[in-house]
C-alpha cells in the first residue's frame, strides 16, 4: 500500500526564509510496500507465532525486568537462547549478506523488522552490538580470515561482544582518544583507558578504536591515526572494572590497559583507517534508532494496560489524559521522522537532518514516557525491584532511572542540537563544527 503524506502545507506561506532554512525538513514521507516487503514481514510474523510462545513459556516471560537488564547472567542465558533461534530461523541478522547468513533486508525490510520485532515485544539479543554494528563493519572491512574467524561466532551467540570507543577525555569528542596502540614486530602494545564500555565483563571480544599515531592529536589531525583493533578481553594487561549505574547494575566498565600485547591480525581494516571504520559503525547505530520508536509506542500501550489494572482511577484524570495523549502525538511524529528519512535513503538521497532530529525526539520521549509510568501507577510505580508491591517487578521505576542515559549515549542532546543548529539550519554565530 502506498504511504504519502505530504507534511507542507498548501497555504500561502510568509514565513519564506524560516522555510529556506528548513527546506530538507518538508520532504514528504513518499514511499510503498512493495510484495516482497509484504511477504518479508508476514514471514517474520509467522515465525514469531510459530516461536516466540514456546521460547517464552521455557525461558520464564516473568523475568522480562531482568531481560533488559543486560549485565544479569539469567538476562544473558535467556538472550543467547533467543538468538540462537532467531539465527536457526534465518531472524537473527537480516540485514547481512545471505552469504553470511543474513537475508540481504533492504531499508524498507529493517524498518518492518525492527516494527515487527517491538509489536511482538521480542527478548533482546545476546550480541546486540554485533549484530548490529561490529558485525557489519567486519563483513565490510575485516579480511577473508577475520569473517571466518568471527562472523559465525556473532551470529550463532557463541561469544559475547563489546564496543570500546568512550575514554574519559573522548565521549562526544571521540577523535580525542588517546588510548595507543604502538607497533611492536607482529604485535602492537596498547597503553590507556576507556570508560562505559557496555558489557565488557560479560565479552570475549571487543571492537576497539586506538590510536596508532601519537602525534596526530599534537598536530591538530586527532581524526587521523585511529586504528580499529578487535580485541580478546582476555589477553594479560587488559583490567575491566564494572561501574555501577544509576539504576543499580553493574552494566558498564571501565577498561583498563597496561602493555597489553595484541597481534596485528586483529586489526580490522589499514593502520589510520579507524575514523572511517567508526563512522559506519554509529551510522548503523543511528539508523537503529528508527526502531527503537516502535519500542516506545509499544511501552506507551503496556503502560496503559498496567494502568487499568492497578491504578483505573488515574485514567480518568485530565491531566494524566493530556500527558499520554502528547506523548502518543509525539511517538507518531517520531514515526513519521523515521519514514521520511526511510523515504530519502530509498531516492538514493541523505537521511539529512532526520537522524539528529530523531535522536533528540526518541531521546525526549523515552525519558517522558518512562516518567509517565511512574505517575500513572501511584505510590506503587515508585517500588523498585526486589519489593513484592512493586508494579510489574519493578520494571518502570528501573527505567525511569535508566533512560537518563538516553540524552548522552549516542551523541548527547546539546552536541545533536549544536549540529542541527550549524548544518540542518547554519543558524547564524554559530562556530562552524570541525
Ligand atoms: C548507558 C550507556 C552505555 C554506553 N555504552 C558505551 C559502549 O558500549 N561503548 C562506548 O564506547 N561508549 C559507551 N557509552 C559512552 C557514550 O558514548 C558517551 O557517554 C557519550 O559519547 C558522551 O560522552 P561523555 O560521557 O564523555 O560526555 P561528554 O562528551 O564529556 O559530555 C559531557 C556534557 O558536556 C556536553 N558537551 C560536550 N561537548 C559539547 C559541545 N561541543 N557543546 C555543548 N555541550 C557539549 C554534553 O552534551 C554533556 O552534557 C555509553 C554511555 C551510556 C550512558
């Protein structure tokens, strides 16, 4: 079925240069299903209900509150199960290679996937951040060797993997690393820190960026001299230490390393070559974010279920009423952000300024939605895990912590808006960005 929805409007407009400066902003969402992409998501539908009951019945649905919490070993057991299914099932990877055991998923398919998925309200992945971002960049970058050696391994959950870029001067600014990585016969010797790494207690390997020219920064070219290493966490010299987080868990670390020798085999892609090798891998990261929509419009729904059966009574207030009503206005706005930067990549053309408008927008509404769970739900919603009271196992005011990291991880919201500010509108006085 054709989808246009043209967002100018057809009156007379004035506001011609406000207009000028949003002109990427009025693409219409311009695109159509085709059969393939029809039979793609009723494949995927038909699988979930041949699947999914059975594997929720065995692995306990209760333990949904520990499903998101990553760290938790019972959360990880329960996700390397799911995707090991989905990976038997041809579901796991769909937008590799089939080559690689993926199903070649155009634009359109991923966007019906991750839909599909959050309708279905799925477990999460094992090796979300290989599946999604480390094993593409090995598939496009690594040698014949290094997908042999690693591909299979993410796909089917046997290891478990990490992205080592943050260090505690480079977050935002992550051309400032400085976590080095010296050339030494056939091995190099990594010297430094990084910090948030998610999970690296939990992985075997990690994709890492470390720089292989120390003198880069000094010379004002900290975008050169990056080099991406996968790295096995278990070499000596290599320290992780699990940070705990606002909501309790242990789920980041810090990584520490001290002459850790790792051999030069397991570097992905040409020495200098890292920044590129980066940039496809948050590009992936940003694309996800598409999907991550219908993962709020799903909550808003489960919320409001939770709602009537523990607080009925709140349903009726006018103010509550008008909450769940903008944040409902807003997932569908956010939605059709995601479809009108779908229906540009399709023209071949930049899903430019989209992904920043929809970081922000996802980053907003999953920190609104979270707080309005807790408001909803009374003096229960504010029970955290553990408590027999507390609202579904204490799910909701664990996220109500949690999605503060929405507004950082990413590309924190100032940093987006500074972006949108300079390249989306070049508002004026702005300092150019490098
Ligand atoms: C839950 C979570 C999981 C994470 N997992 C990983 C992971 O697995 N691997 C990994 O490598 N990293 C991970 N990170 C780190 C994440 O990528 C960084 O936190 C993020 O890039 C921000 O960097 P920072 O924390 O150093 O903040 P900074 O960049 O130091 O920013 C601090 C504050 O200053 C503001 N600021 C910075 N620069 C500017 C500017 N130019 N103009 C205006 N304001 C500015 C920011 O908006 C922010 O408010 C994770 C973070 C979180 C929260």
């Amino acid at each position: 079925m054709p989808l246009v929805i043209h967002s100018s409007s057809t009156k007379p407009d004035t506001n011609v240069s406000l207009r000028a400066h949003l002109g990427a902003m009025v693409a219409p969402v311009d695109f159509a299903y085709t059969k393939e992409d029809e039979e793609f998501r009723h494949e995927l539908s038909s699988w979930l209900d041949d699947n999914l009951p059975a594997f929720l019945a065995k692995h306990d649905a209760g333990i949904d509150d520990d499903d998101r919490q990553m760290a938790g070993e019972r959360s990880q057991e329960r996700r390397r199960a799911w995707q090991r299914l989905l990976a038997e099932g041809g579901w796991a990877a769909v937008h590799w290679p089939a080559e690689w055991g993926g199903r070649d998923a155009t634009p359109t398919q991923r966007l019906i996937y991750t839909e599909v998925m959050a309708h279905y309200r799925t477990p999460g992945m094992f090796n979300a951040n290989g599946i999604w971002q480390i094993g593409p960049m090995i598939i496009r970058w690594g040698s014949d060797e290094q997908k042999r050696r690693w591909i299979p391994s993410i796909l089917h959950a046997e290891e478990h993997w990490c992205q080592g870029f943050s260090e505690p001067d480079a977050g935002n600014d992550l051309a400032n690393l400085r976590t080095t990585a010296i050339r030494d016969g056939d091995d190099y010797v990594v010297n430094g820190q990084k910090i948030w790494i998610s999970t690296a207690h939990l992985a075997k390997w990690g994709l890492f960026l470390l720089r292989t020219d120390p003198t880069a920064i000094a010379r004002g070219a900290k975008h050169e001299g990056i080099t991406a290493f996968i790295v096995d966490l278990e070499t000596p010299g290599i320290e992780r230490r699990p940070i705990r987080d606002i909501a309790g868990e242990e789920m980041f670390n810090e990584v520490f390393f001290t002459d850790a020798r790792i051999p030069a085999t397991s570097r992905l892609g040409e020495e200098g070559q890292g920044w590129i090798v980066a940039m496809g891998t948050l590009g992936h990261e940003r694309v996800g974010i598409a999907g991550q929509v219908s993962i709020l419009a799903a909550d808003l729904d489960a919320m409001i279920q939770t709602a009537r059966s523990v607080n009925p009574a709140v349903l009726d207030e006018p103010e509550i009423r008008e909450r769940v009503a903008r944040v409902y206005t807003q997932i569908q706005l956010a939605k059709l952000l995601g479809y009108r930067a779908l229906s540009k990549v399709l023209k071949g053309e930049k899903n430019w300024p989209e992904v920043p408008f929809a970081k922000l927008q996802w980053s907003y509404l999953s920190q609104s939605l979270a707080e309005l769970a807790v408001d909803m739900f009374g003096p229960l919603g504010a029970l955290a895990r553990g408590g027999p009271d507390a609202v579904d196992r204490g799910r909701w005011a664990r996220l109500y912590s949690f999605q503060r990291y929405s507004t950082i991880a990413g590309g924190s919201t100032e940093v987006q808006k500074n972006i949108i500010a300079d390249r989306a509108i070049q508002l004026p006085g702005m300092a150019r960005l490098g």
